[in-house]
C-alpha cells in the first residue's frame, strides 16, 4: 500500500546506531569513549549539551536513575541473553553475583562487587537503550570530573552538606543552577558528598562487551521465560487468554480485594511520624478538599507499605489471598526481568473487586468462563514482539489483547491518556492501522485530573534517546503526538498472528477485522518539546495514579463485556 508517512531517516541517528552495532560485533570488550563523537554528533532531544563544556545535568541524572548505583564503580558492562550465554562468554558464576537495581528502569543485572556490572537484555531494544544511556553518563561524569577536579578540597568535598559555604563554591565552580544540584542531592541524600569525591578523583572510562547478538539467543531467552509460566500453570496451553501488558499491581489490586481488607493497616501506617505528607493528603481526601479517589491513595500507599518492616510479613498474606482467588503471581527468575500474573475469571469472587468495577460484571459469567486474563509487566520494545508471539504459539487461543503503557506527549500534559488508532513503527517501518477497542468514552468516567484524547497518532521510537527535535518536529506536524517504544512491536506480533505471513516491512498495513480484541492505552508520563515535568516529579497529585488506574478499569470492564 502506498506510504504518507514522511520520510523519517536521520542520519545522525543512524550514523550512531551503526557505529555501536559494528563495534559490539567484536568479541573483545569495545570502550565507550569510541561511540561519544557519533552520540554528541546525534543532538539527542535528551541529551542537547553534549558538545557543550558545561554539565548537562538533565542528561546526567536522566542515566542515573535508569542505571544501577554501582555504576558509579563500574568499568566493564557485560550484556547477554541467559546465564548460558553468559557462561559460554566466562562469566559462570554470574548468577551469583550481587542483584542489583536501577530507580527508574527495569532490568535484571548482577554486580561482582568490584568492577563488572552483568545485564541481562530482552532483545536489541535493550542495546539501544543501554548504550545511550552509558555514553551519556560517561559525558557527564568526565564534565563533572574535571570542574570538581579544582575544588578546593576533596574532604570538603565529602562533607559538603555539613558546609554551606562549600556548598555554594559547588554551585559557583558546576555553573549550573543550584535546582539541578538538589535534585542530584535528592537522589543521592547521605552519598551525595562521598559520590561527588569520587567522581572529582576517577575520570570515567567504561568498557562494554556483548556477548551474542544473535536472534536466536533472543527467542532461546523468550522460550525460557515462557517455559516457567507454563510450569506454574499448564492448563493456559488450554484455555482462551485475555492477554494485558500493564504492570504487576494495578489489574490485581483491582480483582483482588486485598488492598481494602487491609485499610485500617494502611491507615496506621500513614499516621506513624515521617508520614505527613501521606497523612494530610488521607484527610483532605476523607474531607473532600480534593477530587482524588479513595482506592488509588490506598493502592499508593499499599506499595510502600508492603516494603516496609510491618509490611513484609503483610506481603506473603496478600499473596496467599491472591491464590485463594485465582491470582497466581510468576516472577522471572530464569530471564529478563518480566513478572506474569495468571488470573482464573472463573475463580474471581466479584465481592471483593473495587466498587468501581462491581456493577460492570455478571458473576454468573463470571463463574462459568473458561477464560484466564495472563498479565503481563509491559516489556521494553522490541521484546513485546518476542513476547507475543510466544504466548500466541503455546496458550489455548487469543480472546484479546490489551497494552496499557507508559508515552511521551506532544500535546497533551502529564497524566493524560492517549488512545491511538494509527502506530508509526520505527522498528518495521510499518504504520498500522487498528480498530481500538477503546474510545474516550470508556476511560473517561474513571479519570479525576486527566482528559482522555482518542483518534490519535502514536510513534513507536527505538529508544529514549535517538529522537532530536527535528525528527520529532517531522512527525508532529503530520499529526503523531503520542512517542512510545512497544505499540509497533505488539502490532507486529498481532499481524503475524491472524495473517499467513511474517510482517512487512515500510508498508501501510491495515489490521481492520482482526478475530479477537485488540485495544492500547497510553499515559502521558513526560512531555519533552515544551520540557514538562516527569511523572512522579510533584506531590500526591494523582496525575499518574489517577491515569492508571483509569486504564486499567478500561481494561477489566472491557474483558467483563465480552465473556
């Protein structure tokens, strides 16, 4: 079918992606510094001052959340799809090593404890998301290295927050404003001055070795992860599936009833001492000062609860619970790190749902379907692709597919949800065409804050940091305002499961008249052409919160309707 999309075709964006796809083809390790040029030369939208020598702190703390913490002693990162691979590539006893996490990015990585950080990645969407995310942490660091490098001190530099006239030569010697300089302090809280020494005293020199590429050794990893569902349980292989990639908490919390049978908990909780903020927001709610919903706060604060001491032993309970209804919670442990939950409708007691889904059920439906809802924590890019098809090849059959998911807006504000019926692939280079199962109307009635734009244009990027402003000015003005990374590879996997052929490549492909449902919901988390703030950014607002869950109760209505 002929194509209308604009030609997209960076070649600054391209020039980096085959200058690291070449040098990870080596199977010695390749240094970060021989992709900067290519990484500056591509005037990232997230990473617009690295030519410049002042700090990009944007840049800076941007990496620093979505790495791990001990990449501060890193030196060697090491990628690989399984401990196999990893094993083959002499790394036996990585799995031994010590887990570690990043704040703001999902992904199973081990540290050895001196030098050498190990992750395991999904597909090559996790290359170009890691390697990016490297090089601009590199950048930064060695701005920062040699700037504090002329600090007066280093044992200043330590207890700089004891000192605030040292604080303010800090501010003096960055020149950056002193806002950037609290958020890093608020990310590293006691480390601060300790993180600042070390970065004065070592210049960064990362090293990065992949360990296969090969698709195979993608699939081999997919397989893995599907073998342990399976396992857990078997019956999916024969039973119709509502599959729904969202997240581990907000369709269970939704079913299962745990959460308010545990309220007066959490409203202890929420009155001990360091808990203000928590408590203030609880009584303005109870007051009807604010518009927030009673359910959300409590499922906010169940989060933080269940990590708290008196909240361990709450945690094993709740999941009891879960089972005793049908709720099977399977964490990837043999792969990449995407948790699954198996959800029997049949066993589902409508007693316990959140009152806003009560009325949208006929528990005699309810009691007699066969079907299983397999939820799914969404995964990054192309690995949705890998997963799909895996779930379309072994469970009974394809009842529906929902995709509720984090995006960047163009012209909406953060906490708004957006329902595209039209995805530019930047992996295929397809733009599908949908039927969305969900118009505004079936969200709309569950948002507090938001609005609820359909009809939209969605972009399915290949990572956070190869878009500049001029690619994305090229798409904006052909109407796409809706930039994300897994809508493409879903609807990729979805062609390939009701057509006799693998998806085309740069082709307008129409998806009308597909056999089961097929729906996707966005919520804008960040809004990067007018430099709106991140979600999670500002108070108990409610903005992300009150967009999930409304997508989320989209979701479950939607399943009830058609059982």
């Amino acid at each position: 079918m002929e194509r209308t999309v604009p030609s997209t075709e960076s070649e600054e964006i391209e020039l980096y992606l085959r200058t690291y796809y070449s040098l990870l083809r080596s199977t010695a390790e390749v240094r970060i510094r021989t992709m900067e040029e290519a990484h500056a030369g591509m005037k990232s939208l997230l990473h617009p001052g690295a030519r410049q020598p002042q700090p990009d702190m944007s840049a800076f703390i941007y990496s620093l959340l979505r790495l791990p913490k001990c990449i501060l002693y890193t030196q060697l990162v090491v990628m690989g799809q399984s401990s196999e691979v990893f094993a083959r590539g002499g790394f036996s006893d990585v799995m031994d090593w010590q887990e570690v996490y990043a704040t703001a990015r999902r992904r199973r990585c081990y540290f050895d404890g001196k030098h050498t950080l190990a992750c395991l990645i999904a597909s090559g969407s996790d290359i170009d998301d890691l390697i990016p995310l490297l090089t601009a942490f590199q950048i930064e660091w060695n701005k920062l290295h040699l700037l504090l490098d002329r600090f007066p001190s280093k044992i200043l530099l330590e207890d700089i927050t004891k000192n605030p006239r040292s604080y303010d030569e800090l501010n003096r010697l960055l020149e950056i404003p002193s806002d950037d300089i609290d958020r890093l302090y608020a990310i590293w809280g006691d480390e601060f001055g300790g993180n600042l020494a070390r970065i004065a005293a070592v210049s960064m020199n990362l090293r990065v070795q992949l360990l296969s590429g090969s698709l195979s050794e993608y699939r081999r990893a997919t397989h893995n992860w599907w073998d342990q569902i399976e396992e857990i349980a078997p019956d999916i292989t024969q039973r119709p599936v509502y599959f729904v990639s969202s997240n581990p908490h907000s369709l269970v919390n939704l079913l299962s009833g745990s959460t308010m049978r545990l309220t007066d908990e959490l409203i202890h909780y929420i009155q001990r001492p360091g808990n203000a903020g928590l408590s203030n927001e609880w009584n303005d709610i109870q007051a009807e000062r604010v518009s927030s919903s009673r359910e959300n706060f409590l499922y906010y604060v169940l989060k933080k609860y269940l990590q708290s001491s008196p909240g361990q032993v709450q945690a094993g309970l709740q999941q009891s619970e879960e089972q005793g209804v049908g709720i099977v919670r399977i964490p990837s442990l043999r792969s990449f790190d995407v948790e699954a939950q198996v959800i029997d409708l049949s066993r589902l007691n409508p007693e316990y749902f959140d009152r806003r889904l009560r009325s949208k059920v006929d528990p005699d439906h309810l009691a007699t379907s066969r079907a299983l809802i397999l939820n799914i924590d969404y995964p990054l890019g192309l690995s949705a692709y890998n997963i799909l098809s895996e779930v379309a090849e072994h469970v009974g059959s394809i009842a529906g597919v929902y995709v509720m998911g984090k995006a960047a807006s163009l012209n909406a504000v953060v906490g708004d949800v957006m329902i595209p019926g039209v995805v530019h692939d930047e992996h295929s280079q397809n733009t599908y065409l949908f039927q969305n199962c969900f118009s505004a109307a079936a969200v709309a009635p569950f948002m507090v804050y938001g609005v609820v734009l359909d009809n939209q244009k969605a972009l399915t990027v290949k990572g956070t940091f190869l878009q500049t402003t001029r690619y994305m000015d090229v798409f904006y003005r052909e109407g796409y305002t809706d930039i994300e990374m897994e809508a493409g590879p879903y609807l990729s996997a979805v062609y390939e499961m009701f057509r006799p052929t693998r998806h085309p490549v740069n082709e307008i492909v129409n998806l009308y008249g597909l056999p089961f449902d097929m729906g996707i919901l966005h919520y804008a988390s960040d809004t990067p052409l007018n430099k709106g703030r991140n979600l999670g950014a500002g108070s108990l607002s409610y903005y992300g919160m009150d967009a999930t869950y409304a997508a989320t109760l989209a979701i479950a209505e939607r399943i009830f309707l058609n059982l």
